[in-house]
C-alpha cells in the first residue's frame, strides 16, 4: 500500500482481489463485503472491531461491492441480479473511512501478513490496496476539504450515483435524491467526525434547503434488489444536478460545496457500509 505522509483523516482504499475459485454473488453481496471487512479489521484490533460492530451509531466507514478490475461503478440499469466470479480473475473493492482512527486501522490492515479472504463462500487473494491511482481511491483531511469554505462556490453540484441507493424518511424507502435528504445527513455527519476545530456550525435546515436549493436536472434509473431473506427494494441510481437560487447566502453555497467533497468518502442514503450510496461528484460555475 502507499504510505501516507500526512494525517488522513478521509481515505478511499482499493483493494485488488484474485479469485481463487469460480463461484456466484448476489448483486446485493455487499454484507459479505462488510463482513470480510469486519474480519480483517478483527485480526488488527479485536476490541475496536468489537465496538463498531456492535454500535447502533453512524458508521463512519462505507464498504463497496465487488467489480472485475477493467470496470468501474456504473450507473447504468443492470438486469440481472447474479454475479458470476471467474478463478483467475481480478477484482476489486473500496473501502472509505471518515475518522483518523480508522484510516490507521485500514492502513494496519493492509500490511498484515494474511492475505486470503472471503466474500460469502468466495476465497480471494488480497494482491494489493492503494489510496491512490484509481477514480474510486482519494485521501484528503478535514482541513483540506474545508479550504472551499474559503472560495468562490460553483454554482451547479452534481452528484453521480454509482451504487443503488435510498433514503428512509417517515418509514418509507425514498428513491429521489431531493436536496433535504442529502445535505442536511451530510452535514451531520461532517459535524460527527471531523475533529473540532474544522466543525460547521450553521444548521441546514429543511426549510433552508427547500428555499435554496433546487434539483435542476436528473436522469436517474429504479432498480428492484433482492436481499434474500430481507426480500426485494426499490432503490435508484444515476446523476442528479442541484443549483442554489440566486439569493442563497454564498457560505451556505460554500458549505454544499465542501459536503459534496466530502459525500466521495462518506457517501449517501442509507446502507453505505454495506455497498449502498457510493458517490462521485462534479461541479460547475455556470
């Protein structure tokens, strides 16, 4: 893995798999990703392992599913609902974190000695991670990311949906990234983790973002999964573009501006740490 110089405090890993056997995956299987990530994280530090995995908090990691190695998420609609793994092949999967402590752990992880993992019945090889050299990697700190409260806001923020996502709202699956169920979760996650100096203290409230953000274009894809035992859900994947309206203060256009940043570790909706939400971003100043 590369070595970090710096005090990463958001980190997009890469890990590069071989399979050792041929073999099927749900086009769900991010548990079994989660899994495998839990179980890593276990032979470095059992008792922190313990405690995330039992915490009923935010996660301030994501995990991905699996891709062969020449693909990268794609928002297009996929049919099937199979994945078919090759002896041979290589894939890859991502794993993010939002907290110092854990992007120590991923970096523990990947200089442990062991590298035969499993995803569901699956036995792959771990080849190589990297944070860097891949659309999907990124390493970056709070601070980094809090420059662009200090610059010029774009006037347009799009948002690519690369895994199949869904917000819960009032007990029902949302499958429409309108702008209240995206960037008021995203500060409040920015305000959990980052550490105290780099906080935002302005609310986004419902009421603001309806007032001031708008969605301005979108072209987005209903995916029907299947969870097994937990049975089918809707959820969506795509691009959707958000403008401010021309009376937004300019530093609540500079905080979506730094929340969209951060949205590529963080990710978006629910399930993030088990595949669901992952995100990449653009922006635009007219």
């Amino acid at each position: 893995m590369n070595k970090v110089h710096h005090p990463a405090e958001l980190m997009a890993t890469i890990f590069y798999i071989n399979a050792l056997q041929d073999g099927q995956l749900r086009a769900t299987h991010g548990r079994y990703t989660h899994a495998c990530f839990f179980s890593m994280f276990d032979n470095v530090s059992p008792e922190l392992a313990d405690k995330y995995h039992q915490s009923h908090q935010e996660r301030p990691f994501t995990v991905s599913t699996i891709y062969p190695c020449q693909a990268v998420p794609s928002d297009k609609k996929k049919d099937h609902q199979i994945i078919q793994i090759s002896k041979g092949k290589q894939y890859w999967f991502r794993i993010s974190t939002i907290t110092w402590e854990l992007c120590q752990i991923i970096q523990e992880i990947c200089y442990q000695k062991k590298r035969i993992i499993r995803i569901d019945s699956i036995s792959f090889e771990l080849i190589q991670t990297s944070h860097k050299n891949h659309s999907r990697a990124g390493l970056a700190s709070y601070k980094d990311i809090g420059q662009f409260l200090k610059q010029p806001p774009p006037f347009t923020y799009v948002l690519q949906i690369l895994s199949p996502t869904a917000f819960h709202s009032r007990n029902k699956n949302m499958v429409f990234p309108i702008p209240t169920f995206v960037f008021p979760r995203l500060l409040k996650r920015w305000n959990q983790f980052c550490p105290e100096e780099c906080s935002i203290p302005e609310d986004l409230t419902h009421d603001q973002i309806e007032e001031w953000v708008m969605v301005s274009g979108y072209q987005l894809q209903s995916h029907s999964l299947d969870f097994g035992p937990k049975g089918k859900e809707l959820t969506f994947s795509g691009y959707c573009e958000y403008r401010t309206t021309r009376n937004t203060p300019i530093r609540i256009k500079q905080i979506l501006h730094v929340l969209l940043r951060f949205s590529f570790f963080a990710g978006i909706g629910y399930g993030t740490p088990k595949g669901m939400g992952q995100v990449n971003f653009l922006t635009f100043d007219r």
